[in-house]
C-alpha cells in the first residue's frame, strides 16, 4: 500500500495535521492503533477529565451555596451514570473525528506503525482484525504519537488501587482515602474530582511547592484552597515503596515533608524501624531524612509523562532522538530525516493539546509547500482546571528572572472586581508581565475562577505585540472577570481607578 502522507498518530495533533494536510491537497493515511481516533486528551485525558471536573464544580458550586443563604441536600452520586456521560461525551467526539476523517477522504487504518526504513511503515495489528496491509511506503511521515505516563519503578505495583491517570478517569469507586502523587496538572486536577465525591485525598509532591515551575503568586491562592478540600499536602517528600495490603496499599515516604495532620491513614506501629510511624535516618550529609508510613485506599500515580519515540523503529530512519527521548526537530517541524516531520508531546515541550494541533497544522503547511510556515508562538497557554483554574501565557517572571531579562510586573487582585464579589471569588489574581522599554505585553497569569477562559485574550494580545496601553483602552465588559485584565493594565499605567495605587510603577 502507498501513500502520499502517513500521519502516525490521531490524536489532537495527529488528526489536526492530517485533515489540513487533506484541505491542502494531499492524498492522506492516517495510522493509530486504536480503535477510536482522539487520542490521549480525548479518549483518556483532557476531555473526560473536564466532563469530571465539571461535575466537581457543580457539587463544589452547590456546597459554597450555604454561604450565600442557599442550603442543597447532601448530592446522590451515581458513578455509573457519571461514567456513562463521559463516554457518551468521548462517543460523540471520537464519533465526529470519523465522518471528519471520512468527509475529508483520509483513510484510517487501525494498526501499530514501526518504521522499517525512512519510507516505509510496517503496519502490526492491534485490533481484532489484521490491518487493509503489512506495510505503507510514503513519500512523507507526520509522527504524532504522543506520550504516556511516566512509570517509576519504585511505584509499580500490580494492583488495581495503583492507578495512573487512565485508570483514575475510569472512576472505579470513590475510595475513602486517596493518595495523589505528584502534586502537577493530572494529580491536582483528578485529586479535585475525588475530593468533591467524598475521598480523603493527600497529595505528596517531591518538590518544595506544587505545581512547580509555575508562578507561586498564581499558586499561592490554589494551595489555601487545597488544604481546605484536602485531607493534607506533603511537600519535599516521595515514595519510596508501596505494598499491596489486600483492601488497602501501604505506602512508605521519605522525605521531612510528610507530618501528621490529623488521623491520618498512619500505621501504628510500622515495620519501619519499628519505632512507630515516623523514624529519622540520618544521611552522608547530616541531613535528618525522615521514613514514615501509611495507607490508603488507593494510590493515583501522575509523575509526568514521557514521549512515545521508544519501538517505533525510529533507529531505522535518520530521526534523531535527545536524552530525554523527545525526537528533536526544527521551527518547520522537520526531523533529520527529510522525509519524517514530528509534532506533539513526541517532539517538544509543553505536552499540551492545543500547541499539538497548532504544530501539526504548520507540519501540514509544510509538507504543502508552503515554506514560510513555521511555528514560532509568542504565547502558548497552559491551563491547570483545579478549583481556583490557574492560566498563564508568554513570558512568567521566572522565566524572565532566569535570562537575565528587565521587564515589569502589574498586578490586580480580584477583591476590587465587582464581579468577583458578587460570585464569591474573591482570591483570584491577574498580573501582566510588561517590557518596560517598548510596552509590549510579554506574559499573563491568572488565577481564579474562569481563568483557563480569561487567558485567551491575553495571548491574543501578546501574540499581535499589543502594548499595556492597548488593553488598558481596550472597553472590557462590566461586571465580568475578564475586567481584572484591563484593570491590571491600568495599574501598570497609574489610571485605574478601582483600586488605590498612590505609587504606581510607570504613569502614561
Ligand atoms: P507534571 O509534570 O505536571 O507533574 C508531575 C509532578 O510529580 C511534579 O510536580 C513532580 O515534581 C512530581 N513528582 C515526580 N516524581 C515524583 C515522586 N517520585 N514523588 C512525588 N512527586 C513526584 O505531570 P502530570 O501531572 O503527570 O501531567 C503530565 C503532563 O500532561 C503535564 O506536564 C501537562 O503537559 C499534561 N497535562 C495537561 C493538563 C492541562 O492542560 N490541564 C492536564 C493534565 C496533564
């Protein structure tokens, strides 16, 4: 079987690239071995997590109700339902992707690539029947198969109360107690949703904050709100072991970070040491590390996720692969082999979808021969859908910090937004990272309720080089949060006048 492009992958940036590829002219094959096309984010991760959190907030909405003179009843949470909605959610999506496919004259086949040589893909089966043929020349390959969650081995444990985030999205029982490890994206988005629907949830995080790498002025407000709606966040510490203990797992930590706060899932008495739950064992460098135990209903594992460039056969092509095994490519998307171009979470970071999408769509260009195409964002969002939803796009001040960078900071907090009172968000935050020299809007975060939505108008105007001065003048509706991005820019220019700024960095 020939083809004039193969696109290995149909996830978000997969289907993204070979449907444009499509529209352009170019004769399409579109390989993934599973049997519906989407992907990761839409088959087992972005999307049926929003369906979850999304009932999260209606039951979290409802309970914060009580303050504002509204009493509910306790919810009825039918988990079977809940799963069948998310299906029903993933079905009508996955569902579109075919007739788009279809429309589009893409043909899918259902199998397992592994490259044979820079033009050919041996297609294994992975469904129930073999695939249309064993193999596919091409003359052009787009590679987009993503990544998988990363796997420890100290935390491989062959019980289904280890979950990773796939499992956990399944919903199999709402545990009474969870332990969430990795305190990023997935594990403080998915503590959320089980939180809400009745689990004890601690987080242990290896770092000193969560979400690292993310501005501590945005995560700041997240983790009040967690200690709340969490039985306990354990920083500076990790597991080190886990064992299967029939109706429960019982896990070791090391690390000063995990202390008791309250009782807990302890173990009285552990094999650790055993002196009790806590022993201290001193290290080479005289530091106190701290062994304890505890257990917990189930464990959700979500220490990040790794590229799936490893079995492709991709040492039978000129694809060039780093240390950290993404597949390393150019601003056009090209590999070192002229006939393969990669996008996605296999290619880069941020492993994000719609950075996938907008890559796969150049790669397309590219192979279309239009050659000033590149991908080349000034912004690209990141959103983490906990309750408050943390956003930031473009330049953060870390980032600017670490090369040495000159910019300016200005900030407005929710509790002067009209809007944010009369909803009861009051602890959200909006900054803008400015360049003091030109103006130019460099970056944004943005932490409170909506945020993921409310970023959008800051990449638009950090994408078309927009100054402080054209947000500031930009009319933003009244009452809504989408304010807090004009009154921000206002604080930057001295002329807001819903807050009280007598020193304000620069006046217009
Ligand atoms: P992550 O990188 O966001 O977080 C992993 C966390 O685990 C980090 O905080 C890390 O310090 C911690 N960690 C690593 N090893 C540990 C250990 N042994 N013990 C304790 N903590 C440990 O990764 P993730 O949450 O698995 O998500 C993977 C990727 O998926 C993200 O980077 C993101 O790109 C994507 N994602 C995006 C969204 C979204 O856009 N809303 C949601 C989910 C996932």
């Amino acid at each position: 079987m020939e083809t004039q492009l193969v696109v290995l992958g149909g996830g978000p940036g997969g289907y993204a690239a070979a449907f444009m590829a499509a529209d352009l002219g170019l004769q399409v094959t579109l390989v993934d071995a599973e049997p519906r096309l989407g992907g990761a984010c839409l088959l087992r991760g972005c999307i049926p997590s929003k369906a979850l959190l999304h009932v999260a907030k209606v039951i979290a909405d409802a309970r914060h109700a009580t303050d504002w003179g509204v009493a509910f009843a306790n919810p009825k949470i039918d988990l079977d339902a809940m799963r069948a909605r998310k299906e029903k959610v993933i079905a009508a999506l996955s569902g579109g992707l075919a007739q788009l496919a279809k429309r589009r004259n893409v043909q899918v086949i259902r199998a397992r690539g592994v490259f044979e040589d820079s033009q050919t893909l041996r297609l294994e089966q992975a469904g129930d029947k073999p695939p249309a043929a064993d193999r596919l020349r091409f003359q052009h390959c787009i590679l987009a198969t993503g990544s998988s969650p990363t796997r420890l081995p100290a935390l491989a444990l062959p019980t289904p109360r280890a979950m990773d985030s796939t499992a956990a999205l399944d919903l199999p029982e709402v545990p009474e107690s969870l332990l969430v490890v990795g305190g990023g994206y997935i594990g403080l988005e998915m503590g959320t949703v089980y939180a809400v629907l009745g689990s004890r949830v601690s987080v242990v995080e290896m770092t000193d904050g969560l979400l690292p790498g993310v501005d501590r002025d945005l995560v700041k407000p997240l983790h009040k709100r967690l200690e709340k709606d969490f039985a306990a966040i354990w920083l500076n510490a990790k597991v080190v072991a886990m064992a299967d203990k029939k109706d429960s797992i019982e896990v070791t930590f090391e690390g000063s970070g995990v202390r008791d706060q309250g009782p807990e899932d302890r173990v009285q008495a552990s094999g650790v040491g055993g002196q009790g739950p806590t022993t201290q064992h001193p290290t080479t460098d005289n530091r106190q590390l701290t062994t304890s135990t505890r257990r917990f209903g189930r464990v959700l594992i979500a220490v990040g996720r790794r590229p799936n460039s490893a079995g492709l056969g991709l040492e039978h092509t000129k694809v060039q692969v780093d240390s950290r095994g993404f597949v390393m490519v150019d601003p056009q998307r090209r590999t070192a082999d002229p006939h393969i171009l990669a996008i996605g979470d296999v290619a880069s970071e941020p492993m994000l979808a719609h950075k996938a999408a907008h890559e796969g769509k150049i790669a397309a260009e590219v192979l279309a021969g239009h050659e000033a195409a590149v991908f080349s964002p000034r912004a690209i969002p990141a959103v983490v859908f906990t309750d408050p939803e943390i956003a930031w796009a473009g330049l953060t001040e870390g980032e600017a910090k670490k090369e040495g960078r000159a910019v300016e900071v200005a900030q407005f907090p929710w509790a002067a937004s009209g809007r944010a009172q009369s909803v009861g968000r009051t602890e959200g935050l909006t900054k803008w990272i400015i360049d003091p020299e030109s103006r130019c809007v460099l970056g944004c975060g943005i932490v409170g309720a909506g945020a993921g939505e409310l970023i959008a108008e800051a990449v638009l105007a950090i994408e078309m080089g927009a100054t402080v001065e054209d947000v500031a003048q930009s009319i933003h509706p009244h009452p809504t949060l989408s304010e807090t991005l004009g009154f921000a820019a206002e604080v930057y220019l001295g002329t807001a006048t819903d807050i009280y700024r007598p020193k304000s960095p620069r006046k217009a």
